[in-house]
RNA sequence: GUGAGCGUGGCCAAGUGGUUAAGGCGCCUGUCUGUGGCACAGGAGAUCGUGGGUUCGACCCCCAUCGCUCACCCCA
C-alpha cells in the first residue's frame, strides 16, 4: 500500500462515530448545565505561547512539540494542549471585562511528537475546559465534580479520581527543599532517572515507577506535599475536601501526583480507569493560578482539565458496555430499466423529503442482485419498479422481516405506504 | 530517543528452501432470464512490506531499510 495515515494518526472510521458522537454529546450536555460557553482556537499559535505557556523544562516542550517555519519565517506549533491557547484568547479578547469566572469548554484535536502506542498518538482529541477569574475552591470542586458527571455519563463508571495539592510558588519551594533533602543523603539508593530528576525537576521523583531500584520504598517515605502548604494553600485544600465530601464525591488522595505541567498550583487531579497499567489518564487538569501573568495579562486565576477522548472510546469498547445502534435504511428502491430508474430517484428523493431513509440499489443488477443488496443492507422494506410497474401505475412495496408485499400506486408513494404490510 | 515482537489479497490466516502461494470472512455473478436471508457452483482480488545477499532454486535462510504493535520515558 502505498500511502497510509501518518504516523500516529487514525482514521475515525463508521463503526466507530457512535463512540465519538456518545461521548461528544455527553461532553455538551454536562458542560451546558455548569453553563460552561463553547470555543474554538486555531490548530497552531506562535511557538512561543507554548514555550511559555507550558514551561520550558517539561517534555512537551522539550521534546513533543509539532514546530515549523511558516513561509513567512515565522515559527508555529501544532497545539499540544489546550489551556494556553484558551488563556490567550481570554487575554486577545479582553474576557476580564466579563463575569468573572468566564466558563469555557472546547472538543478540538491535540498534537504531541512521540513514538506511538496503546493510547497513546501524536494526533488526539480532547475535550477540556477552563474556568478562569475565580480563585476559590468551590471552583475547583465544580470541575472536579463536572469531570466525574462527564465520565459517568459517558459510560465509566468505575473510577479512580486521584487528587492532591501541590501548593503554590510561596510555598512549593520549601516543599522541594524537603525533597531535595530527603533524597540527598541516599542519592546511592535511586535509579539513575531519578537522579536526572533530583538535579533537575525534583518533583517529578515521585513519579517514578521502576521497582529495581529503592525508589517505591524512597516515595512511600518521602514528604508529602500537602504537609508543607503555606496558610492559603492549606485552606483551599481543606475547603476543597469539604466540598468533595459534600457532594459524595469518591476521590484518591495520592501524594505522589504532581503532574508534568508547569504551570499547576494547588490543586491537581488525574483520573484512571479501575484497572489500569500504563498512559491510561483519561483526564487530567488543575488550578493554574500563575499562568496568565505569566502570558503577560494581570494574574488571573484559573482550573481547567483535559480528558482524551480516544481513551474514553478504548474504555468503552473494551468494557463492551455501550450498545451501538446501526444504521439502517427504511427502504431500498429496486429498479430494472432506465424508465424505471428515472422514476425511482424522483420517489426516493420525495421520500426522503417527508424524513425517511432511502437507498437506491446499485444500478444494472438485476432483480436478484438488488434484493441481496437489500438484505445485506438490512433494510426494512424494498420499493421495486420494472416495466411492470410502470406500465400499471403500481409499485410492489415489499416488508423484508416477513416477505409479505402488496401494490401501491406508484404517484401515491408516502412513508404512509409501509404502514400496513403485514 | 531506548528496547522487544511482528510484516502473506480489504480482513483473518496456512505454507518455514523446490512445479500454477491453501483455506475462511467479505465483495460480485450464476443455479432462480422479475424477488432477499439457506445451499451449491463460479469470479474478481497477492509483484508474499521494500532493497540487497546466500543458493541451481527463496514466502521460507542472512543483512539492511521502512512500517506496525507493545514496553520505557512522559502524558490525554
């Protein structure tokens, strides 16, 4: 075969659109009753956006960004995610100006440059959405819960919702300090990523998974975050929890989350499937109060998350708990002679008209090979016209579940006509 | 970027050195010259991923390359 799709792309092929348009529909309907408003931004932004947007230090940048040079020399990226574009167009368009918080949520295509596997691919689609202008944790329960309600709606119901507060750059600081001192006197004991990580993003050694090594024992001793939050941090944490307990939200504190991103304060979240190995997130956001000043706006507040929808639909279909229902027409046109062509696509085209499903059979085959084209379509009923027909005025109108058929003239076709064949 | 496994018609898949590369699904046709589902018969569709090498001879062995898949890193 000569041509395929790129890399780490996929066709959306038919059988699959239920799965797509479920979970789309699902995301609108829960946004829409949190009054979150619809956006769309552009595919690419300035390079730099991203740069800043999502640190210069994390992988994204470093080594998954989808960058050019346009004609015009200028150096665009394919976005890898969608906040920083969001906070741009909240900046661009003056959105301070509005009631704050302004409520976003956008479904769009994401793209990062990595080598492909089991969800995982360098063109996803995500939907997200941002809150932006409010800095209190009943913001953050309102995503968290509004995230539970999309997964649930969309068809998971068993979940593992993992959050944790990772304070803000008042307090962070001293947090790490207590890692760092906490990993420098056993240094010997860590795998050699984890030293990379010591040096350079010390967070990120609680992520590590490798078992070869003392790092699980190091993690399950190390600090946790939520222990070294400065008074406000520790009060939107509180706050938050008392929110969650109150909406009977099942949550996970894990200490060990802290995200890839660099622009997350406080609160962080991630959700995985019951059983899950590996790059299994279905969502993942949380507050990013530095961020816009950062983009150069005044500082905003602001939480959001992503959630990938191919993930959601390898959820479903591996679980097989989501029923499909086919397409199928109402009725087949057969026809045999070009008179009685001519006749059909006026009658097909009436008929669809008053709302029904039509399908003209394949053109030149004869009446045999139209009603197998029929039955493999699983039509429910045919409509034949030959000269018979035609010379009479009345059309054979045939039900395909029980093979009865009666005449019916052919200028009073309607979609009344299927209605008492038995 | 690192490591592993795998590449035979649209899909699944046999063949592992020797005349025309099985079979199944699907598609089309006929048996039934104007009536589907079943059955039977037939047809179309493959330069065996690509390039090189070994050999009298390669789908099969060797090398390279590309692609796919999975894992690591990290994430949706």
């Amino acid at each position: 075969m000569r041509y395929r799709s790129p890399r780490g792309t996929q066709d959306i092929l038919p059988e699959l659109q239920p799965y797509w348009h479920h979970i789309v529909q699902s995301a609108e309907n829960i946004a829409t009753k949190y009054n979150y408003k619809k956006i769309d931004t552009p595919m690419f932004e300035d390079t730099d956006l991203f740069l800043r947007g999502v640190g210069e230090g994390t992988d994204i940048v470093e080594k998954e960004m989808y960058t050019f040079l346009d004609r015009g020399g200028d150096s665009l990226t394919l976005r890898p995610e969608g906040t920083a574009s969001i906070c741009r167009a909240y900046i661009e368009h003056g959105m301070h100006t509005l009631p704050q918080p302004v409520r976003l949520y956008y479904i769009a295509p994401a793209f990062r440059y990595e080598r492909p596997q089991r969800g995982r691919f360098r063109q996803h689609h995500q939907f997200g959405l941002e809150a932006i202008g409010d800095g209190s944790p009943i913001i953050d329960a309102e995503i968290i819960e509004l995230a539970y309600q999309y997964l649930y709606s969309a068809g998971i119901s068993k979940m593992q919702f993992m959050i944790n507060n990772i304070g803000d750059k008042s307090c962070r600081p001293m947090f790490v300090n207590a890692l760092v001192e906490f990993y420098k006197k056993r240094l010997d004991d860590i795998c050699e990523d984890c030293r990379l990580r010591f040096s350079k993003n010390p967070l990120r050694l609680l992520d590590c998974k490798r078992t070869d090594y003392l790092c699980q024992q190091m993690i399950g001793d190390s600090p946790h975050t939520v222990d070294y939050l400065c008074t406000e941090c520790d009060e939107h944490w509180n706050r938050l929890l008392s929110y969650l307990d109150s909406l009977n939200i099942n949550y996970i504190i894990n200490p060990r989350l802290v995200r890839g991103l660099d622009y997350y304060t406080k609160t962080v979240f991630e959700v995985h499937p019951q059983e899950s190995g590996s790059q299994t997130a279905l969502l993942g956001g949380g507050r990013y109060d530095g961020l816009m000043e950062e983009l150069g706006s005044k500082p905003v507040p602001g939480i959001g998350f992503g959630s990938g929808i191919e993930r959601i639909v390898g959820e479903l279909r591996t679980n097989k708990n989501f029923v499909i229902k086919e397409l199928i027409p109402d009725a087949i046109m057969i026809h045999i002679g070009s008179p009685a062509s001519l006749e059909v696509i006026k009658i097909a085209s009436s008929l669809r008209n008053e709302g029904m499903n039509i399908v003209i059979a394949p053109d030149g085959r004869s009446l045999r090979g139209q009603m197998r084209y029929a039955e493999s379509m699983k039509a429910s009923y045919v409509i034949i016209i030959g000269q018979n027909e035609i010379d009479s005025g009345l059309a054979q109108v045939k039900n395909m579940s029980n093979g009865t058929q009666k005449s019916c003239p052919i200028n009073e076709l309607s979609p009344d006509s299927f209605s008492n064949i038995d």
